[in-house]
C-alpha cells in the first residue's frame, strides 16, 4: 500500500515538475508576439476528439506528444503542421497534458487538456 502510494506521489511530483518548467520556458525571439502560444486546443473538455491548431500561420513542422497524468506517454503524432485531429477513443477519462516540440527535440509548448467519458 505504501510503495503504491510512494509510486503515486513520485510521478504526481515530477509531472508538476515537468508541466511547470514547460510553461515557464520561453524560446528565444522566433518572431511572434512574445509571450502568445502557438497552439489553440479545442473543445475542453472533449470526449471524443480533440482539436490542435497552430497559430500565426506557422509553416514549421512539430512533433505532439501525449502524457497521461502518471507520466507515461499515451501517443507520439509527428509531423504535426496547421490542424490536427485527436480520436480520444483510446484515452479514459481524466486530465493530460502535451508536448509541442520542434524538429531538434526542442519543448516549444506544453499545456493540458482534460477527457469526459
């Protein structure tokens, strides 16, 4: 029970860890209006699919990945330009978070969303 509990508490930490420093990081001047994020998500809560959307017309091209609150990854979409689409219908229902990252591996965004069944 308490090695269950240990596990628990540990990963709850480290995804806080994890989902605060991406929220403070702030890329150097890419030519966008400083502190505006580049992807709008949509809806939220969702329940069957959800929407990513890049803003600012962005051509570049980025990898979403998708984290469970526990930390492990639920899925990796490469290649990720303009509008893409989510199926949640392999997801359970509760909160988790996601990963914009560049072509170099480097964390542009990060953010959470929330799934009702």
């Amino acid at each position: 029970m308490w090695k269950t509990f240990t596990l628990l508490l540990t990963c709850f930490m480290l995804l806080t860890t994890l989902v605060t420093r991406a929220q403070t990081y702030k890329p150097a001047s890419s030519g966008t209006d400083g502190g505006s994020k580049i992807v709008k998500l949509y809806p939220n809560p969702a329940s069957s699919r959800i929407n990513f959307e890049l803003q600012h017309n962005n051509e570049q091209v980025y990898d979403l990945i998708v984290f469970n609150f526990l930390g492990k990854m639920v899925s990796q979409i490469k290649n990720v330009s303009n509008k893409t689409t989510v199926e949640l219908d392999g997801y359970y229902s509760g909160l988790y978070i996601f990963q914009l990252r560049d072509r170099q591996g480097t964390l542009v965004e990060s953010g959470k969303f929330n799934v009702v069944k």
